[in-house]
C-alpha cells in the first residue's frame, strides 16, 4: 500500500506578528523623513541642513520606533504571562470547573455535549494549560507576543524606509531635491503598501493607495508649513 504524502501548508496569519513591525517601520522610515526633507528643502535650506535633518530623523524614528514596539509589545506580553498564570492556579484549586469550562466552549463552537467533553478531557489530560490557553484565553504560539523581535524588526525596516528618502536628497540637483524626493517616496510607499497587503492576503492596490494618500498629505503639509516660515521669515 502506498504511502500517503504528508500534508503540509502555511497559513498568513503565522507572518502576522513580524509582518505588522516591519510594515508599519518601512512605512513610518518613508513618510516621516521624507517629510522632514520636503520640509526643511521647501524652507530654502541648504544641501547640509537637508540632509542633516534628515540623518536625525532616521536615527531618532529608528529608536523611537524600537522603544515604542518594545513597550508596547511588552505589555501584551505582561498581560498574557498573567493571564497563564491565573488559568494555571485555578487549573491547580478547581479543576473540574475548569474542565466545564473548557467543555462549554467546545459547545458552543457546535460540538455536542458528549462529544465537547469527550474532547476537554483528552485535551485536559494532554496539557490543560495550553487548551485553556488557546481556547478560552486566545493565546497561541504564533500570535504570542514577542517584544524584542518586534522591536529589531521596526527599527530595521524604518532605518531602509528613512535611507529612501535621504539617498534620493543626496543623489538629486539641489532646486529638484523636493519633487525627486517625494516622487520616489510615493513611489516607494505604493510598493510597499501592495507588497504588504498581497503578504498578508489583501488587495495589493487596497494597500498601495491607502499608504500613498497618506505619504502625499503628510508631505504636502510639511511642504506647505517649510515654505510659508522659510520664505516669510516668520519664526516660532
């Protein structure tokens, strides 16, 4: 008798933790420098000025990006490790409550009552805290919290996303820094938005033209704000 192949898939969902980090990082790296450019060129600076500032974008959005993905990430986390600990101690003083519950579940997910218990006691004896885990608290491994992952992932991708922007200021003529930059900056955001929506199974065009609107109007007001102070000589 032949031997039945094995079968294997992946699913989306399992990319959903790294995938939202580097998105959002690759996204914010883009707009926020390419904005920080638009701006201080549309105020008349110089060459050096431009790419000064946005050097410093790149570095403090970088960081700013790991802190705020690792705090963040890190109180999800906190608040799963409590919630284990919680379902572990009533797993330990009241297990057959425990084994209701779980049974009530599966009840409710279309088992009937038999057949739900006859599950809650197998997977009870398996391992109780990972069934009540996954089906009463919603944790699992793949979407489990990982801060530090998270962290590196945004601070890395805003790091490429900001350097778009910058290399386009060093490479362009000074007077078409602006439309070289934010030419690119679009272009690069739509990419991205559509590479992101196709990775996590959405409408590659959905993405590519939320993220670009959003690029567009972030740039067109720090354009807006560089030009009326740099030209007017109005000072804050």
């Amino acid at each position: 008798m032949p031997r039945l192949k094995r079968h294997t898939e992946s699913h989306l969902v399992a990319r959903i933790g790294w995938l939202r980090a580097a998105v959002l990082g690759a996204n914010d790296g883009i707009v926020s420098t390419a904005s920080l450019v638009v701006g201080v060129a549309a105020a008349s600076s110089g060459r050096p000025e431009i790419l000064l500032a946005g050097l410093a974008g790149l570095v403090a959005g970088a960081m700013s990006m790991a802190a705020g993905e690792y705090v963040s990430v890190s109180s999800q986390s906190d608040t799963e490790q409590a919630d284990l600990a919680k379902e572990a101690r009533e797993l330990r003083e009241m297990p057959e409550a425990e084994l209701e519950e779980l049974t009530e579940i599966y009840v409710t997910r279309g088992l009937d009552r038999e057949l739900a218990a006859a599950v809650a006691r197998q997977l009870t004896a398996r391992d109780a805290l990972a069934a009540h885990a996954r089906d009463e608290l919603g944790i699992s491994e793949v979407l489990a919290a990982r801060p530090v992952q998270a962290a590196l992932t945004s601070a890395a991708t805003f790091g490429v996303g900001a350097a778009l922007p910058l290399l386009g200021a060093v490479l362009s003529p000074i007077d078409l820094i602006i439309p070289v930059v934010a030419g690119t900056s679009l272009v690069s955001l739509a990419a991205l938005g559509a590479l992101g929506a196709k990775t996590g199974g959405a409408g590659a065009l959905k993405g590519a033209s939320r993220v670009a609107f959003w690029g567009a109007a972030a740039m067109a007001l720090t354009a807006a704000i560089g030009h009326l102070f740099g030209t007017s000589g109005l000072t804050l």
